[in-house]
C-alpha cells in the first residue's frame, strides 16, 4: 500500500478523482445541539448524510469510500449514546443494505466488529457477504477500529509466524506489516477528510494515510452531502503529491 502503490496512487494527480477517500464523519452533537436536539438527531441525520456520500462516491467514480463510524475509544461515551449508535447502524444495515446491493457497492467493515452483539455481527456478515461480488463502489466502514490496535493486531500475527512457522525476522518488511492490517486487499487512503473543523486524525488510519492528503472542512458532518465532496475532491486535484520524490 504506502511506498508500494505510490506510483498508482500518483495517477491522482492533475484534477483526477481520488480512488480511495476516507472520512472521519465529526460533529454530529454540534449539530444536533445548535438545534436544541438531542445528540442521536444528530448521529440520524449522520446516517442520512453518511447515505448520500455513499451514493455520491458512486456518481463521482471514487472506487472506495472508508467511513469512520464507530472507533475503539467511542466506547468511552455515555452508554446510552453508544446503544443509540449500534441501533442506528443496525438499522442502517436492515434499511439500506437492499440499495447498497442494488448499487454495486460491497461493504466491507475493519475494525474488531466481531466484538459487538452477535445479531448485529450476523447482519454485518450477511451483508457483507451479500455484497462481495459488487464492484462499482466499496463502502468501507470502520467499526470499532482503532488503527493502534491494528497495528498490534498484525505485530501479534508476524509474531505467531515468526515464532510458529519460521517466519525470518528479515522478512518483517512494510509491505509483510500491510499484509496484517484489516486493509490488506485495499488501496492506501489518498484522501482523508475530517469535517467539523477539528484538525486531528484520532487513531484513524495512522499507517494507511502516509501519503494521504489531509482535508479539514469546517461543514458539521450531517450538513456535508454530494456538493461538499465534489468541492473535496476537486481540492485534492489540486494538490501536488509527490509521495518523499521531488
Ligand atoms: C461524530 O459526531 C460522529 C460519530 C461518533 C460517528 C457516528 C456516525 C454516524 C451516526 C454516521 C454513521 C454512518 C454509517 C454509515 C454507519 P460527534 O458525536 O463526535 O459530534 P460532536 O463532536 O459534535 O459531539
């Protein structure tokens, strides 16, 4: 991914579409609060808006689009807000999963889903499954992921090779680390964007993003929608991405 696939990365230079745009989807509460709305008005209306990215990376030719709904520390919220959240994403799932399919997106999750609820981790893998031959869109949710615990969680597996199956140290190469993480058959981020107008990227894709272009819009995530990605990507086009070259 990184180093490796800097040269096809490289093609989105000159006005040309980023193939994989990630989004840390920020200030759903904001919203919700500048409306005197409780919190989960504004994390429905983030579905909504999470929905209408999905179809716009369609229109807009992104081959995949990763969306940061659920990170490993989002557990540390009021537990009532974490419940309102997995019942939003599994309705979610149930509603739209007919639209998705129809659509030509496949959803894939990273993330320790397999850590939620079983019902709704049968649904993830129904849908998943579902989807697996789609090809016009990949919708990549990140699902009680955090990209340190990632990054141990492929640490863990070269270990058990290293120690179990001969793995050579030498062999512990960028390239062996990428082919551990959730992302493995999937290209690096050459865009991440952030709304909100906080400027951090919160355990998200810290060894993806390398040679990402970072974008902060100041637009609250429920108001962000097809326009707002369109002004994104023509931005990136026009960055210069020289990936450590000159
Ligand atoms: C940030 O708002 C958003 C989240 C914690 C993620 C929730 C995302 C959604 C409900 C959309 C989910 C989309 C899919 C596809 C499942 P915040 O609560 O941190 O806002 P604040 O910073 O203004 O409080």
């Amino acid at each position: 991914m990184s180093v490796a696939s800097a040269p096809a990365a490289a093609a989105g230079q000159g006005g040309s579409v980023p193939r994989h745009v990630a989004i840390i989807m920020d200030g759903n509460g904001r919203w919700a609060k500048r409306r005197l709305l409780p919190r989960i008005a504004g994390h429905r209306k983030g579905i909504e808006a999470a929905k209408a990215v999905v179809r716009a990376a369609g229109d807009l030719g992104i081959e995949v689009l990763t969306l940061y709904a659920f990170s490993t520390e989002n557990w540390r919220r009021p537990a009532d807000e974490v419940s309102d959240l997995m019942g939003l994403l599994r309705k979610f799932i149930v509603d739209d999963i007919d639209e998705l399919a129809a659509n030509g997106v496949r959803l894939r999750i990273i993330g320790d889903y397999q850590a939620l609820k079983p019902d709704l981790v049968k649904l993830i893998d129904d849908a998943m499954a579902r989807t697996a031959s789609n090809s016009r869109t990949t919708l990549v949710i990140a699902l009680n992921y955090g990209s340190q615990a990632e990054i141990a969680r492929a640490a863990r597996q070269l270990a058990a090779k290293v120690s179990g199956s001969g793995m050579s140290l030498d062999a512990i190469t960028p390239e062996a680390i990428e082919a551990e993480l959730y992302t493995a058959d999937i290209p690096a981020p050459d865009l991440v964007i952030r709304t909100s107008g906080e400027q951090r990227l919160s355990n998200f894709l810290l060894w993806q993003a390398a040679y990402a272009e970072l974008m902060f819009v100041d637009t609250l995530w429920p108001d962000f929608g097809k326009a707002e990605l369109a002004a994104a990507i023509s931005g990136f086009g026009e960055r210069e991405r020289r990936f450590g070259g000159l």
